[in-house]
C-alpha cells in the first residue's frame, strides 16, 4: 500500500492506475477506521478495483466544534487496518491543501437542496454542504472511479449519488450495507465515546428498526412504534421517519411498498444514526 499527501501524487496515482487498465474504487472516510470501512475497502477489493482511501475529518461538516475536537482519531491503526484490508493507496490530504483559504474561508460551497435540508441536515446546519463540497472534491481529484459508501449514512449516500450525477462526475457510487456490532448497535467511530450504560439504552435503536422491519406496517404505525419504544426508554430521539428509499420524503398512509426508517438518537451527548429498509403497507 502506498501513502499520499499531496493533491497533485494522489490525480497521478489515481491516473496511473486507470493507464494500467485498472478501475479505481474510491473509498472515502474520516478515519478512526473498523469493520464498517473495512467491509467497504473489501466490497472494492473483491470487485476488482485499484482501491484508494482517504482519510480527512473535514472541518466544513462539523456544525459542532466539540463534535470536531472529540472525533477520535488513530492514524497508526488505520494504516494497518487498510492495508489489511486491501487498499492500494491511503491518501491522508492535509487541511491546507483541501481548503486552502481555511474551513472557514472557502467561498465555493456545494449545495443539495432538498435532500440536503431533511433529517440530518435540518438539525445539523450546514453538515451537509459540508459533505457534499469535500466529496466534489474527492470525486474532482480522484477521477473517474466507483466510489463507496455505507448505507449506515444512507441519507449522505443518497445525496452523494444525487450531486454526482448533478454535476456530471464520472463516478459510479456502490452502496454497502450497514455492518453492525454482535449486539447490533451499526458500527460507527463515534461508539467509543458511549459509557456501558448509553450504549446499553442506544440498543433500543437498532432493536426498534428490526421489530418493525419484521412486521409489515402502514408508514404512521412504524414511525410511532420506534418513536414509543425509544422514548419509553428515555432516550433523546432526533428524529424517526419512514421515507422514501431514493427522494427521502417522509411516506404518508397511502404509501404501499419499499420504504427505508430512518433514526436518529443521543445518547451521552453522543449522536447515533441507525436506518432499515422496510416494506410499507398502505393503511389509509
Ligand atoms: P465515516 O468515516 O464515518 O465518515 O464513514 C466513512 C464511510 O464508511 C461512509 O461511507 C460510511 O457510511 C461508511 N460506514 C461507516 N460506518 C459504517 C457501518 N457500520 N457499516 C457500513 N458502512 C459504514
């Protein structure tokens, strides 16, 4: 596996490969690596791509700096574990060079509407331009590649893909099904920050969107079953939707069909997001 730094080593290695009759899968994170990005960096590997991964805990999407300051972070056992992985290439940019007139400063921003301002995005202002901005930029230096993304984010790969395809990047976005802990809770860097007991409470989460993943349901029903059960435990619930599996708006009663829950909780001060896909049976 080889290292980058630098912008202009990460286009010519990226191009090199595509030279070489290889396609480049680009998988992107902000570190702090385990089985989740690990699984994303094998789905590449087994497709038989020239695997990039980088690793940037981008300022621009944190709307919280404790959120930022707190975000762990363990360069050492990511190189291992990526290289272990299969990647080809690990690209860890430097700050300056992603945002050279600083986080704070970069006039260019990319916008998604609509997808951009639901759920994650409404409660956490301007997360999502923050994203959708560093992705353009990995997606403008990498090249054309396939590029991967967990479905543990599904509201950010659903809005990946979108921008991608609104700005015209030759970029393939695969989505990876979410990998979770044995005892369910999704993978997630942000999980060591939990104490015993909020991870213990954070379980209704996953629990709550197994239950109604197995029992066929109108969207209203599902939404208040995961609603109940969360705050019967006391939790602090952000929000819990049933949408649509590609636009995300929120399903009404008349929907019939595939559907995705989508929740989000905090616990210890720690946010949690968790999704399922479901099916929805139109009540009313
Ligand atoms: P992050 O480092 O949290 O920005 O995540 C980088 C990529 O890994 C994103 O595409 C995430 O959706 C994906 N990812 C994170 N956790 C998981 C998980 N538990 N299962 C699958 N993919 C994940």
């Amino acid at each position: 596996m080889i290292e980058i730094d630098d912008l202009s080593g990460w286009r010519d290695a990226a191009s090199a490969a595509r030279a070489s009759g290889r396609r480049v899968g680009l998988v992107p994170t902000m570190g702090a690596l385990h089985a989740g990005h690990r699984r994303l960096i094998e789905t590449a590997t087994a497709a038989g791509d020239w695997v990039l991964v980088t690793i940037f805990v981008n300022p621009r999407q944190f709307d919280d700096p404790e959120d930022l300051a707190r975000y762990p972070r363990d360069l050492g056992a990511d190189r291992l574990t990526a290289s272990a992985a299969g990647a080809d290439c690990l690209v860890i940019p430097r700050t300056r060079d992603m945002w050279p007139d600083g986080p704070e400063n970069t006039s260019t921003t990319v916008h998604v509407a609509g997808l951009g301002d639901l759920y994650e995005g409404a409660q956490r202002p301007g997360h999502f331009d923050g994203v959708a901005s560093v992705v353009a930029k990995l997606f403008a230096i990498t090249g054309p590649c396939r590029a991967y993304f967990g479905e543990k984010d599904y509201q950010q790969m659903t809005l990946v893909r979108a921008m991608a395809r609104d700005l015209g990047f030759d970029v393939d976005v695969v989505s990876v099904p979410i990998v979770r802990d044995e005892d369910g809770l999704a993978l997630s860097s942000r999980n060591v920050l939990l104490s015993a007991e909020g991870r213990r409470r954070a379980l209704h989460l996953p629990a709550a969107l197994a239950d109604v993943a197995a029992e066929p349901a109108c969207a209203s029903q599902m939404r208040e079953r995961v609603r109940s059960r969360l705050a019967d435990a006391g939790l602090e619930v952000a929000y819990v939707e049933v949408v649509d599996p590609v636009t995300l708006t929120a399903l009404d009663d008349h929907a019939e069909g595939e559907a995705r829950v989508l929740g989000a909780i905090v616990v210890d001060g720690v946010r949690l997001i968790d999704n399922v896909a479901v099916h929805v049976k139109g009540g009313a």
